[in-house]
C-alpha cells in the first residue's frame, strides 16, 4: 500500500500550478490526489470530495503534506480548474 501512495502523490510531482502565489494555501497536488480518490471511490461533486478528505484524513495525511489541512469546497472547486484543463490528457497515462 505505501508504494501505491507514494507513486500516486509522486505521479502529480512535475503538474505545473497556474494558480497566483497569494492563492496557494493547499498543494496543487494534495487538491488533486484528494479528488481523484473521491472520484475513484463513488464521489460526486466537490462536497463529497471535502467529506472524502475529512474522512481519510489521517491516511491521508500518511503520503500527503496537507500543509493547510483539508482544502474546503470552495478550495477544491475554484483552484482545480486550471490544472485539471491543463493536465486532462495526461491522466490517462496514470
């Protein structure tokens, strides 16, 4: 299970961040390891990915740095857009 983590926190290393510095409170990867998981177990829609997060927090938090603990809905919704665009294609390699 530990090799399954850490290559899965390790696969999104190089995604570039559009994001603006002053809005970088949660690692683009952490935002988007969380929602692929959610989304992997039955999740639908960014509150279930919230909830997920919550929920396997301290499993999480095992191959995750987290730094600002769990990204909040608005987190997970606003800041996912730009990478998820940028990075769709790549995700079948995964």
């Amino acid at each position: 299970m530990s090799m399954l983590q850490g290559s899965l926190s390790n696969y999104f290393d190089d995604v570039p961040d559009p994001r603006v510095n002053r809005t970088k409170r949660h690692l683009i990867k952490d935002i988007m390891v969380i929602a692929l998981l959610s989304t992997i177990t039955g999740g639908d829609g960014w509150e279930d990915r919230v909830n997920y997060g919550i929920s396997k927090l301290n499993w999480l938090k095992e191959f995750l740095e987290l730094p600002n603990g769990i990204p909040s809905n608005a987190n997970l919704r606003n800041d996912h857009k730009p990478v998820f665009c940028n990075f769709s294609g790549n995700l079948v390699g995964f």
